[in-house]
C-alpha cells in the first residue's frame, strides 16, 4: 500500500477541492453497475430504506441507487461544489453524522483512493452499517497509484487483507469499469 503524505489537513482538503475542480465534467461510475449493484443490494440487504454514496463529484451514483432502490440515498462531496448537485452535502467522508451511526443500509464508493486515513476511514463507514449492511467499495487498476489526488494507493490483494484485519468480505462482484475491470468488494462485519 502506498499513501501520500500531507502536511496537514489544510493540505489533503485543498488537494481534493482542486481534483474534484481539474475533473468537474467527468463522471467514473457507470450506470450499468449501479443496477447490478442496485440488484445486489436488493437481494441481499433486508429491509432497504436509507443509502451513502462517498464522493460522489456529480451525484450521479446516488441519483441511480434512488432510481434503482427507490429509498432515501444521499451522497458527499467534500468540494464546495457539492452543493451544485441534488442529494449531495458538502462533508469530508472521513466524518460520520451521528444520526447515520448504526442505521445505514448500505454504503458505497468509487473514491476510496481518496481517502488520506483509509483504515479510520473504513472503520467510520462500518460504524454506520446497521445490522445486514455491507459497504461497497469499488477497487480497479487505476486505484494501484498513489498521487496528491488520489492518495491511497493499493492492489486489489492490498485492498483485500485491509478489509479482513477487522471485517468480513461478503462477496466479490465484477464488472467492467471505465477503463479497466473492476472488483467492487462488499464488505459487512463479521457475524
């Protein structure tokens, strides 16, 4: 695993305003795999009613996982732009709401690799899963760099042995992604 290394936290938030800025148009989430994802979900999670999206840029994850699930699914973006997008709140995904802790149905992500604290990061997202949850989060070839953008860099084997040393890994999905193949681990705690 490689991880970038800031100055402070000033630093890392101002590295992410600017990526998010430098890619204002582009979209990384394809429709086809949140309606396989959305399905999953559908199947597997009992009792749906309320979903996170983590760094969602333009909100296009969320608006499909409403479109698919028909439930409450809100996404975050730490950029000031986030608030240009429905369903999207300005907020560092490091952070958790009291209100979500324990009560979400599902979380996912594409933008794990911007996390500068992945293990807090994932552990504060597990915080949020209610009881028959899962996190999702989307691993390709393109999340192996490390960059002051897209500061956590790891293998799809890195990313896996992270998730065990506190979680259970529930399932292995795969779908093609933008450029690459993509694994989208669904990760839920261990009973």
């Amino acid at each position: 695993m490689k991880l970038w290394r800031y100055k402070n936290y000033e630093e890392y938030r101002a590295a992410q305003e600017d990526a998010n800025l430098r890619k204002w148009n582009r979209c990384f989430v394809l429709k086809d795999n949140v309606e396989m994802l959305s399905a999953y979900i559908k199947a597997n999670v009992p009792d749906l009613k309320f979903g996170i999206c983590h760094g969602t840029r333009l909100g296009k994850e969320q608006e499909w996982f409403r479109d698919y699930l028909d439930i409450e699914v809100i996404g975050t973006e730490i950029s000031s732009a986030a608030t240009k997008f429905p369903h999207t709140i300005q907020w560092d995904f490091h952070d958790v709401k009291p209100e979500w802790i324990g009560a979400v149905d599902f979380i996912y992500s594409n933008s794990f690799d911007h996390s500068w604290k992945p293990v807090e990061c994932l552990d504060a997202w597990m915080s949020c899963i209610k009881p028959g949850g899962v996190c999702i989060l989307e691993w390709s070839k393109c999340s192996i760099p490390s960059s002051k953008s897209d500061p956590f860099g790891a293998t799809e084997a890195e990313y896996e042995g992270m998730i065990l040393d506190n979680y259970y890994i529930q399932d292995r999905l795969r779908a093609m992604g933008k450029v690459y193949p993509t694994t989208f681990f669904v990760v839920a705690h261990a009973d």
